[in-house]
C-alpha cells in the first residue's frame, strides 16, 4: 500500500491534521508524525474509524535518528512526505533572545533539511515520489507579532527548490514540489 508521511501534525483542526485525513481518504495509508503522543493518537484513531490506515509516529523533526526512524517505518512504498513542521511562537524581534530565534530556525531550516533529504534518498531510486513542504504566507510577510518564524520560512522555501540540480541526471528531476499551503483556520 502507498505511504504518506505527514510531519508537524498537532491539533485536530490543524494544517497537519487535515493533511493526514485528506491524504488517507485517498487510499493512502498515513504515518502521522509530530512530537505529542496524545495529538497524534487522536488523529490517527480519527482515520483508522473512518476505515483508512494511520500509524502514530513520535518523531523530533530537528533529531536526525528520529527523522531517519521515521522514514524507516515508511518502508518500500513511500510515496509522499509533508513537511509541515513550524512554528508560530509569538515574538517581536527587538525583544528576542539568538537561543529563541535559534530554535525557530532549527525547526523551520534544519528540520525541513534533514526530512527532505531523508525524503530524497528514499525516493529518488525508485525514481517516483511527491516532497512537500508547507507554510503560510504569513510567515514569509511577516504577521504582526510573528517576528520568529518570518527569516526562517522563505530559507526552507528556497533550499528545496534548488535540490533537483544536485541529483545526479538519473534521477527524477520532477521528483520534489514545493507549496504554500494554507489551513482553513489561516485563510481570510
């Protein structure tokens, strides 16, 4: 069966969330992975009563044997990853600490490094796959009171765009996308 891998799933009502849903809902079958156990349970018990597949995955997306066990438990058939992990910590620049803007970036930059390039030795072989990465544009403007993840976010967008140039001319070039994707909660 195809695999999704969705990271940065929190709330029921959450980017991350709705992604595992709709992504189940279309046959695939989902690992649902984030750092709170209580959220992820939730989720994929939500999908697993509708009659799809889900597996709950503790995973730090800034820890690489996390990300790499993550990938793992996908297996042979992966067939999408989502990278949704972010955060919106509320923060005014000229009031922030480096460790606190440190840790926005280690999410947004180094987290989304370490999936899509666990992602792209993956998929690459076999020469199919999808690799998302998402993000408001928000963060990318710079919403009021949203100072910490505005740098972070177009440096993730931007790195990912620019991997197909690296991979060796066998290798899929179609082989990553990259979005903006928006929760029904961000849309005005």
């Amino acid at each position: 069966m195809k695999t999704a891998i969705v990271i940065g799933v929190g709330p029921e009502r959450g980017l991350g969330a709705q992604l595992c849903k709709r992504f189940a809902a279309d046959g695939l079958k989902v690992i649902v992975a984030g750092r709170t156990s209580s959220m992820l349970e939730a989720v994929a018990n939500d999908i697993e009563k509708s009659g799809a597949q889900a597996v709950p995955f503790v995973a730090d997306a800034t820890k690489e044997n996390d990300v790499a066990a993550l990938f793992d438990a996908a297996g042979g058939e992966l067939d999408l990853a989502i990278y949704n992990a972010g955060n919106n910590t509320p923060g005014r620049i000229i009031e922030m600490e480096a460790d606190y803007f440190e840790s926005a970036w280690r999410v947004v930059c180094f987290g989304g490094f370490l999936f899509g390039r666990e992602a792209v030795r993956r998929m690459a072989p076999k020469k199919t796959g999808t690799l998302l990465f998402t993000g408001a544009s928000p963060r990318c403007a710079g919403a009021p009171a949203l100072a910490l993840s505005t740098p972070p976010r177009p440096a993730c967008a931007r790195s990912p765009r620019r991997w197909p140039r690296n991979m060796r001319p066998t290798e899929s070039t179609s082989l990553m996308s990259w979005s903006t994707v928006r929760s029904p909660a961000t849309r005005s």
